[in-house]
C-alpha cells in the first residue's frame, strides 16, 4: 500500500538517517525481526500512538511524515547495525517482491488486529546480500487498533500503546484520548460547514441591505399572501393604521411576520438579486458541498488502485460543472465584473479544502487529493481568460492569496499547484503511459482534448488546443516567478514539450495587452527570466526527461553585465 508521502530513495536516506541517529522513540522502532504476532503488537502500538515534536523524529523531515510511525527491520537489537534480516525469517519477507511483501503483511495484521492499520512497505536489497524493510505506519483516525483473538501476551478487545521504547496498556488519559479523536473529526467538520453557512448568509444579508434606510420601531406587521404568490401586495400595518401598497390579500390568506416597516420598505425597494451572482455562488456552493460529501482524509489515500481511481475520478467530477460555469462566465464578462467573487470563492476553497484543519493529523499525499481540483480549476481559468484576452481573470490568478499552517498568506500561484504536485504517482497509474507532468497532461485531456469541458467556450479562431494550453502555462509560470521573487516557477506540461518555444514566440508576436495588467515588467524581460531561471536548474531537474530547451528564435538571452 502506496501513500505516496515521499518517494522511495528519500525513505531509504530518511530511515539511514534515523538509524544513525540511533534512539528509538514511541514512533520508531529497530528490530531484526518479528513474527506474525510481534508485528501485529509493534504496528498496532505505534497506530495507537499520537507523536509531537518531542518524541517522533520523522516530524523533522518538513512535517511531510506528520504523526507518521515507522518500523525497520533488518536492524541488529543490540549493536543498532544494520545488519540485514535474519536467515530464519519467512520466505515471504526474506524473498518477495514489495507488493508480495506488502500483500503478506497486510494478511498477517488482519489475522490478530482489528481495524487494520494503512501501512507503506519499502523493501531494501543491498549490492551485499543485506535485505532489509521499512514500513511506514500512517497516523490513525481509527484508533483504538485492539486485538481481534486472545494471544499469548493480550486478550481479545484489549489494545496497547508506545511509552518510550515500552510497549504497554493504554491509561486512562490514552482512553479518554483515544474517544476524544472522533468528535475532534465532527467537530472541525461542523466547524467547516459552519463557517460556510456563515458566509453565505453574509452574502445574502449584505445583497438585502442593498438599500440604505434608517431602523424604525419593531412590532409591525407585514402580511404577504398565504400561498406566497402576493403580487407585490403589501401592507404596513402600524397600530391601527394601514399603508396599502396595493389592495390587501383575503383575511384567510393573511400571514403576518413581525418585522418594522423600514424592514419591510427595503425588501421592497431593494434592487432584485443579481441572477449571475447567484450562480457563480450556487455552481461554488454545489462544488465544495461535493467535495464535502467524499469525506477525503488528510492522513491517508486509498490504498486500492480502484478505490484509488474511482476517487480521483469523483473529485474530477465533482470540478465538472464549475468548470463549464467559470468557462462561460470569463468568455463573457469581459469587463471582470465578477472577478472578484470568483477569487473570493476561490479562496474559501482552499481554506476549507486545499488545507488541512487546524490539529488534524495528515500527510502530502492525502493533501495533493484535496488540493487536485483546484488544479483543474486554475488551469481552466488560466485557459478560457488567455483564450478570451480577459485580463481581468488572469490578474485574479495573480492576486489571490491562500493560507499556510501558520495562517500566513501564500500566492495561489504556485501553492496550490505545489500542494497537489504529489499526485503525481496515483495520475501516471491511471494514464496509458508514465509522463514527467501528469498533473498538467491530465488537466489537458479533461479540458482540450475532444469533447473536453471547455471547447464549446473558445473563441472560433483557436485551432491548437495544446498550443493554448502550453501557453497559458507559460503565462502561469511568469505569474509564479513574480509572486515568488524568481524562486519558484510554475512547473507544468511546457517544461518537457519543445513547443514551449513556439509558444513563447506566440506570446510576443500575437496581441498581449491582457497581459500587462498585472505582469510587472515587460513581457519580453518576464519571459526571459522564466528561460533563464530554467538555465539554472540544470543538473537539479524534477525529471529526467526535462527538456533544458534552448532560447527560442523571437526571444536572445538578456545580454550579461
């Protein structure tokens, strides 16, 4: 089982490192070898176990292993050498493939453990003979973790925890603890949800006092039609005086709701809600309950490739219709009228969804889920407004904002794009072939590619879909590079394609006065900056099948000083 928090070489050099280090805590342990029963103990115990700053080291790798446990195998108890498992130990583990041995693991703490903890296996064969596994144990949402039968150490339904390098029974403070977990999960769910009806009663109070009118006396009576289909026949009534503004409904079908005539007189002259405001509100309000509704952890991702697929696919799915909402809405608002509510909606977005709650426990794998469709959002966005020249939607890429764990504001371009970048593996598993970039090729397919949520949306004079796309990626990264003081670059699908060249080319000889709205130097400098910065990387690239492409025609290289 795959969750995909680092890559395998980095959990090699971490597990080294930690070795090195040589204290094991309630989060580490080293042993050569256990059997069936001693895993099922070890790993049920570290799931059991919440690690802080003091006792789980895997905490000082950028909080990437966040409350994560880890077991090595392989490790001489007395000398903390690592020596390799033991000649005695089972086949399966001492011959096996990872899946085989992750398959057989998983079969052995089934037989004593109920729930079953996720776990991540990494197995380790040295130019020497040496074999050894590491395996990652997730943080728990599901504790407690307790025995399914009697064993020769605990009896059935009991559970134990990690106290130094002990492992024991739980306390009282460890129960209390443990049925605590569930209602801190509701509660930061109904702190969300909470949080959410807040705002759009805001936006609904704020759209009703459109009409300024100073507050009056309470106590009067306004009577609407029973049936609710009044016409527009109001009546004030103020003691026994009446203000008709047209004739009275039937007494049976009067309805009185106490409100003050100033109440009443701004629901009457108050301007009629902005239909399209509306929608932009009800296609973002469907959208998050959506993705409310899939309930995604923050700790884990699936482990079954199916399961794993099938929910990729639901959190697409559930992006769908935004898209084609934001798609019509930039090719026609051409004046950006309602730019800024879209930031503002995106931006709720990844507050609630792109981040993890404040005290929850989650890893970069299960937060690239949460952050993936915001990546189809940006990309659609980026897309329809270069397609259309609409500055207005480029420019509010450039200026939202979104919050890190420290509550600081961070560019949405590149972070959110940063935060779904270990997605990576679970998208190259569900394309025909492996790519450098499947964040980008897989947004580009769901997008461009025939039928594609957003051609019906541009304009006639596109004929190359995926030229547009590289280009707006293009435009993306200068985005990112300014928000960023030349730091970080938008790395996308134009990085390994040698169309980048063309396209920049494209940039500079077609008219791009939407660009210069927001973009701080001319295009032509941001453009050689992005080549530039690129220049820089070299021997330091994310892929192997980088292209360090060379400068395109249109555009020489700033002359050096």
């Amino acid at each position: 089982m795959n969750a995909h928090v680092l890559t395998r070489e980095e959990v090699r050099e971490l597990a080294l490192r930690l070795l090195r280090g040589g204290n094991e805590k309630p989060k580490l342990e080293f042993k050569r070898y256990l059997d069936d029963l001693g895993l099922a103990i070890t790993i049920s115990a570290i799931a059991n176990t919440d690690g802080d700053s003091s006792n789980n080291p895997l905490l000082k790798v950028e909080g990437l292993l966040d409350d994560y446990g880890m077991l090595i195998l392989g490790v001489d108890d007395e000398t903390g050498e690592l020596v390799g498992l033991p000649e005695e130990s089972p086949e399966w583990i001492r011959t096996g493939k990872t899946d085989q041995v992750a398959t057989q693991l998983e079969q052995k703490l089934e037989k004593w453990i109920r729930p079953v903890p996720h776990t991540d296996v990494y197995v380790f064969d040295e130019d020497d003979g040496r074999r050894w596994v590491v395996v990652l144990i997730a943080p728990s949402l599901n504790q407690p973790h307790v025995f399914a039968k009697n064993n020769s150490k605990y009896q059935r339904g009991q559970w134990v925890v990690r106290r130094g390098r002990r492992i024991e029974l739980p306390d009282d403070s460890e129960h209390a603890r443990v049925h605590r977990k569930p209602v801190s999960r509701l509660e930061s769910k109904i702190r969300i949800i909470e949080a959410r009806l807040t705002r759009r009663l805001k936006r609904l109070e704020d759209r009703l006092s459109a009409v300024a009118i100073p507050e009056e006396g309470r106590g009067d009576a306004l009577a609407l039609d029973g049936a609710g289909t009044a016409n527009g026949e109001i009546i004030v009534e103020s003691g026994s005086d009446a203000v008709q503004a047209t004739a009275a409904p039937p007494p049976e079908a009067r309805l009185e709701i106490a409100v003050s005539p100033s109440e009443a007189l701004r629901h009457y002259l108050a301007p009629p809600p902005d239909p399209i405001a509306e929608q932009i509100d009800r296609a973002f309000d469907e959208f998050t309950d959506s993705l409310t509704e899939l309930d995604l952890s923050w700790a884990y991702v699936p482990a079954n490739k199916e399961d794993l697929a099938n929910t990729v696919r639901a959190l697409e799915e559930a992006a769908f219709e935004l898209v084609r909402a934001l798609a019509v809405l930039v090719a026609n608002d051409t004046e950006g009228t309602y730019a800024d509510q879209v930031r503002e909606r995106l931006v709720e977005y990844a507050l609630e969804h792109a981040r993890a709650p404040v005290g929850v426990s989650y890893n970069y794998g299960a937060m690239a889920l949460h952050a993936y469709p915001g990546v189809l959002l940006e990309n659609a966005l980026a897309v329809t407004a270069h397609a259309h020249r609409n500055a207005h939607y480029l420019s509010l890429l450039a200026k939202a904002r979104v919050r890190d764990h420290n509550d600081r504001p961070l560019p949405w371009v590149p972070e959110v794009r940063d935060r779904a970048v270990h997605a990576s593996d679970w998208l190259n598993a569900m394309l025909p072939r492996r790519m450098c970039d499947p964040l980008s090729e897989r947004a580009m397919v769901l997008l461009l590619d025939d039928p594609g949520l957003l051609r019906e949306h541009l304009p006639r004079h596109v004929r190359d879909a995926r030229r547009l796309f590289t280009e707006a990626e293009l435009v993306l990264s200068m985005i990112a590079l300014e928000n960023t003081r030349g730091e970080r670059a938008y790395f996308g699908r134009y990085v390994y394609t040698s169309d980048s060249q063309k396209a920049a080319c494209n940039l500079l000889t077609q008219e791009h006065g939407h660009l210069t709205g927001f973009l701080h130097t001319p295009l032509k400098e941001a453009l050689q900056g992005l080549w530039g910065y690129f220049g820089s990387l070299t021997g330091h690239l994310p892929c192997p099948k980088m292209i360090v492409f060379g400068w395109p025609e249109c555009l020489e290289p700033p002359e050096q000083e």
